[in-house]
C-alpha cells in the first residue's frame, strides 16, 4: 500500500537549541515540536530573535558556535531507491549525524535547500554565480569547485548526472526562472557585480536548483520589488506541485505566509506559542501575542485620520534573564497576576488542528 502524498517528512520533537556565552546561556530554541510534510508549506512567524532561523539551521545540523542542540529530535523520513528501483524510507536523526559528514553533505543542498537570509554573507565572493548554482548541483557529491566558463560544467557524478555543458544550462535556466536580466551573460558575473536583489535571486536559484524535496525559506522575497516577488512564490508553488516538495517558510510578511502557507506555528523567545491551519489562526487567533502580531498588519483604507498603526507594548526581554512563568506574560494585555508570572503555560487544544500553549484555555 502507498504512502499518502502529504506523509511527514520532518519531525521536531523538543528541540532545544543554547548558547553558552561568558554572560549566560541562551536558549535559542526552547523545546520547539512541529512536523512539516510532503507537499505541503509550514509558515514559522514572529519577532527577530524568536528562535526561527536557528530552527532551520537545526535541521542542516549547522549550528553556528558556541551553539550546540542540547536536547530533542530531529527525524528526516529520507526516501530513496533500492536495487528494484522501488522508493523505501531511511529514517534519519540529523541531530545525532556528523555535521560534516558525507550524509549530511549529501542531505544539505540536494535533499534539504535553504535560502540564506543575507546574501552577501552565504555567496562567496570569489566564486561567479554560475559556480554557487553548479555547487548546490555537485557539492554535496564532493566535486571539486572550478571556476566557471570553460570549467563550469564539470560533471556531476551523482546527485543529477550532467555534463558540464548541461550543469552549465540548469545555472542559466535558474537565473533565468528566477528573473535574473541576461542570464547567459550574468552566470559570470561576481557577487559586488550584482544588485542586492539580484544577489538574492541568485541564492534562490542556488537553492531550487537541485529540486530538493525540502526547501527552507528564510525570508527569502525580503530584498526583492513586488513583481518579482510574485514571480519567485509562483516558483516555489510550481516546484511544489511537480516534486511534492515541503516548504518551512520564514517570513514576518504576514501576507505572504496567507498566500503560501497551510500551517502556522507562531514563534516568541525560542517557542511556539500557537499552531495551527493558516484560516483558522487568522481568522480566529488565540495566543495574546497572535492576536497582536495580527493587529499590526496596517489596512488600506481602514484607518482613521490621526490613528496610529497598532504595536505590540514592551520589549523582547533579556535573553539571558527570561522572565518566569509565561515568557510573554510582561507584554501581554490579558496578564493575569499571581498565575502568568509563576506559571509555565502547557499545549491545550483549541480546535481540530489548532493548539496554543497559554494559561488563558487552561
């Protein structure tokens, strides 16, 4: 009997991510639980700092450090082919792998893609574009990098069997899907001889160009204009579609993740304080925190003169002295004395696929 089209491909369990630094330790990721499957995209919102990036950098075991995981699971169901040429799951721990090991290497780039929030920090400056896209084609198989034009394409061994006449079509067909002006001409350009934006394009388009069967968004349209914007989500949807790719889409525009995502997992210092379908969590928001995030969407033709954008009140707290009980409780208009500031909010079911973690449902 076949798997069914939308079966788990990611499971976080507990995961805990710190920091032991001279001022303290930091718990970057504070016991975080969320599945992400097949075919389907995850939306992972909140605040800087919330713990969402280290999260997706987790899951390619590539914690900067001084970080390290202290806790929890990471299973990655990774599908491949038998000697029958039929599909079977290797089920995979990615915190308990090498990190720089030969299967994490083969994981990140071909299996798992991850579009870097800076790009200027993730493309190497003496590497031309045509070279970062044909890395993400080979490097996880060990190829050596060469530069590119006559030595672009060298050929890839495993992952997608090119020439490297073909490796070097797949980078000019990537820039080009991704909007990139002249292709043919760009695939050698420098990273200083491209526009922020284009930059970005570039790191996009090194990540889909292997069609991994995961790929994390992390902020991914932020340097972009609107057209191209569109453009690169409508790549996304259609890779989605045609490889049953799974998508963990990081972003604060509360409007894209409506557009392109199905769940919702709502992130403040380190946890997930709500989740749940994309409808419901805008439509019917539980969280103090969710609710506040929402309000501060402006409106087109909804305010009033002299009306002022709504915030959320307070600062994130120190990182090294988090408050006791609920994290949130010093920013939160529903406080409530004596139980928020002693208390550790559990998960409590609100509706069919929506849960939230606050003392208010308790």
């Amino acid at each position: 009997m076949s798997k069914p089209l939308h079966d788990p491909l990611i499971e976080v369990k507990d995961l805990r991510v710190e920091f032991d630094v001279r001022a303290g330790i930091v718990k970057a990721v504070d016991g975080l639980t969320l599945t992400i499957h097949r075919g389907k995209t995850l939306g992972v919102i909140g605040e800087s700092g919330c713990g969402k990036s280290m999260t997706a950098r987790a899951i390619l075991n590539m914690i900067p450090k001084p970080g390290k995981i202290t806790n929890g699971e990471i299973i990655y169901h990774r599908r491949m082919k038998n000697s029958l040429e039929s599909q079977v799951d290797d089920i995979i721990d990615l915190t308990k792998v090498d990190p720089d090991g030969k299967v994490i290497r083969q994981i990140r780039g071909g299996e798992i893609g991850m579009i870097f929030q800076e790009p200027m920090s993730s493309l190497t400056p003496v590497y031309t574009a045509g070279v970062h896209i044909n890395e993400a084609v080979s490097l996880h198989h060990l190829v050596p990098l060469q530069k590119v034009g006559d030595q672009i394409g060298e050929q890839v061994q495993a992952h997608r069997k090119v020439t490297k006449e073909e490796s070097r079509v797949i980078a000019i067909d990537m820039l080009r899907r991704v909007g990139i002006p002249k292709p043919e001409e760009r695939v050698d350009n420098y990273p200083h001889q491209l526009s922020g934006g284009q930059r970005q394009r570039v790191m996009i388009a090194v990540a889909l160009s292997c069609e991994p069967a995961m790929l994390i968004a992390d902020e991914p349209t932020t340097a972009l204009d609107v057209s191209i914007e569109a453009q690169i989500l409508d790549i996304m949807r259609d890779l989605q579609q045609s490889a049953n790719m799974a998508i963990m889409f990081i972003t604060h525009n509360l409007g894209v993740i409506a557009s392109m995502a199905e769940e919702i997992v709502v992130m403040y210092m380190g946890k997930a304080v709500e989740q749940g379908k994309v409808l419901e969590i805008f439509q019917n928001p539980k969280h103090p925190y969710t609710q506040a995030l929402l309000r501060s969407i402006p409106k087109l033709g909804k305010k009033k003169t002299g009306e002022r954008l709504a915030s959320i009140t307070g600062m994130v707290p120190d990182p090294f002295n988090l408050p006791t009980g609920c994290v949130f409780h010093p920013r939160c208009p529903m406080f409530m004395a004596g139980k928020c500031d002693k208390i550790a909010p559990q998960w409590k079911k609100v509706g069919e696929d929506h849960s939230v973690s606050c003392l208010l449902y308790e």
